[in-house]
C-alpha cells in the first residue's frame, strides 16, 4: 500500500500537465485550488511545491513543465498526455524511424515515428528546464512521470539522461535518485530500442546503486491505451517489471505477460480485507490514483474560462457553477433511482403501466420535481 500511495502522490503532479491546463495559472493561485470545493481539493502532495519552468513543444504545442518540492528536495518534470487533434494525428503515425543517437548501445533502435516527431518539438525545452531546476534547486531526487503518450515521452527523456554525453551538458550529478513514474503508456519502440533503455538503467544502477533508478511503470484494469500499438507491429514496452492496477491494489505482471495488457484477478488472489473499496471499478485509461482525471479536466477548464489566477471574481463564480452542477446532477441521480425502484416494483408485482401510471406512482411516493 505503501508504492500505492507513494504513485498516486507522484500522479498528482502527473495529471496537471494535461495539456488542458495551465501550470503557470495553476501555481498563481494554488493554495486556493487546493481548497475543498476548488479543482484541486485533496491533491495534498502539490502543497508548498514552486513552478519552476513550463514549456510548449514545437510540434503540436506538447505541454509539460518542472516543479520542486523543497520538503524533501525532489525536482519533477512531468509532461502531458494527448490533449489535441494535431497530437492525436502524431499518435497515429505508426511507422517506425530510426532512433537518432551516436551511442553504440542503441544500434538498430527504432522508434514510433509520431512519438518520436512530439518529443523532437519538446527535447530542447525540457532539457533546459531540467537544467534550470538543477541549478536553482538544491535537488536529493529527480523525479519524471507521465500519464498517456506523457509515458513515452518520459521514457524517451530518461533515455537522454542516462545518455552521458547529455548528461553532462544538465549540470545533473551522476548518481542523483532517479524516479520513472508512468501511468498508462503505450508501447514505443523496437526490441533494440527496449534493449538500450534497460542496458542504461542497468549500467546507472550497477554504477551507483540499485535504489539510485526508480522505474514504476502502471497499467490499469480496462485501460487499453497500453495495448497500443500492437506488438505484431514490432513495438514493445519499455518496462522491464511492470505494474497492474486492479480494484486499488497493484499487481506485478509476470515476466512471461511482460507485453499483455489484460489479466484476470481471482479470489485467490485477493485479500478483501486488504482491499481499498475502488470509487472507479470499470477502470479505464483516465482512472489512476484513485481519482478521475477527466473531472479534474472538466473542472479546471471551468476554472480557466472563469478566469483563473487573473481576476478576483473566478472563485466565487466557480463556486456557484459547481454548486449549481452538483445540484443538477444529484437530481438526476434521485430520478434514475426512483425509475430503478419503480421497475422493480412492477416486475415483481406484475403491474401494466403507462407514462400516466409512473408519474402517479411517484406522486404517491412522495416525490418533487
């Protein structure tokens, strides 16, 4: 439970890059977001942490940006998963090209031509802001995470940073703690490309420590972002252990699955009392954390029109607006229930019923409109 809480903490930096919104408003004001009733209500591990750069790629405008929690000295670079069109397009350029690299352990590397297209427009950027953090920052921990297409592009950063020859142009310090976090990445390269990103984690390891590289790498229950592009196409995943999530508990995928995506969890192997009841059962692609990244998209969006971090008038308006949404869904929500309760009824009592009937049957009931 303590890796759980450890990736869903991490996440939270992972989310906000989303491409939807802007970090730059976000930290302007965020002691307020982090208030209940505001987008970022129970996001408790961005409290007290400093923007340090945000920057948009030249490819398709790919967002990320780093931050750094001086509580415990961790700089995080996180970058945004598809939030466009013109990204969506770059996904679906499935082809391989060769990745571009002097090193001798990368011969014969191939990678997705779109991936390799948005991370090209965002490399220099994310670079510097790295650097940036590195020499601003008093840094015990790098820390780079993704969610989506944000995966790959993680992984292909982390790959230049084990790259020496990169290395020594970032003021980074051989040996600093490296954390890999991804949540729901599709697969990117070739077997070769595979092979080179775990020779330099390993050779980073085997140099200054197993603890020194992180990698956690989460697929979840119903999410079949993972499952893309399909192996016969020669892709492969980057994780050499990768993560299942499955009704908040994590499972290590055997190495024979390395590249499955979907597994069933039997009773056997699950302890109920060591089970935290999901809020999100059918899972999906935008469900990690524990929390709905979807919600959270939709409510900073509102956030943004309302002006967020550029008028005092946002937080009172977006208080009305949700409070007004929240009363529109809950009587949503009443209705659907009273129509499962009246069908029930009727299906067990036999009844013939119209329109006319179901509105007398609430009236009898109780109901208000």
């Amino acid at each position: 439970m303590e890796l759980l809480q450890e990736l869903s903490d991490i996440g939270q930096f992972t989310e906000i890059a989303h491409g939807s919104m802007r970090p730059a408003d976000i930290w302007k004001v965020l002691p307020r977001l982090l208030m209940p009733g505001f987008p970022l209500q129970g996001y408790t591990y961005l409290e007290g942490s400093e923007l340090v750069e945000v920057f948009l790629g030249t490819v398709a405008l790919v967002q990320g940006y780093v931050a750094y929690r001086p509580q415990n000295k961790q700089l995080i670079i996180s970058f945004s998963g598809t939030s466009s069109s013109s990204q969506v397009i770059a996904d679906l350029k499935g082809w391989h090209v060769a990745y571009p690299t002097a090193e001798a352990d990368s011969k014969g590397s191939q990678v997705h031509a779109g991936f390799w297209q948005l991370y090209s427009g965002v490399r220099t950027l994310a670079l510097d802001a790295l650097k940036k953090g590195l020499e601003t920052r008093e840094v015990s921990e790098v820390i780079i995470t993704g969610h989506s297409m944000g995966g790959v592009l993680s992984y292909l950063f982390t790959l230049d940073m084990l790259d020496t020859t990169v290395a020594t142009t970032l003021s980074f310090v051989p040996g600093t703690p490296l954390t890999i976090v991804v949540l729901g990445s599709p697969r990117a390269g070739n077997k070769a490309l595979v092979a080179c990103w775990r020779k330099r984690a390993s050779l980073y390891r085997n140099t200054h420590g197993q603890d020194r590289l992180k990698e956690w790498s989460v697929r979840a229950y119903q999410d079949g972002v993972p499952a893309l592009p399909n192996a016969f196409m020669g892709y492969r995943h980057f994780a050499e252990a990768p993560l299942y999530l499955y009704h908040g508990r994590l499972y290590h995928i055997p190495q024979s699955e390395i590249e499955s995506t979907i597994f069933t969890v039997t009773k056997e192997n699950t302890d109920p009392n060591a089970l935290i009841p999901p809020d999100y059962p059918l899972g999906g692609h935008n469900y990690y954390g524990g929390r709905d990244m979807e919600k959270l998209q939709r409510l900073m969006r509102l956030a943004h029109e309302l002006g967020l971090g550029n008028n005092d008038d946002w937080e009172a308006a977006f208080l009305q607006r949700t409070a007004t949404k929240d009363a529109s869904r809950k009587k949503s929500h009443l209705a659907r229930e009273r129509w499962k309760k009246l069908g029930w009824r009727l299906r067990h009592q036999g009844h013939s019923w119209d329109r006319e009937d179901h509105h007398n049957s609430l009236d009898a009931d109780g109901a208000k409109d």
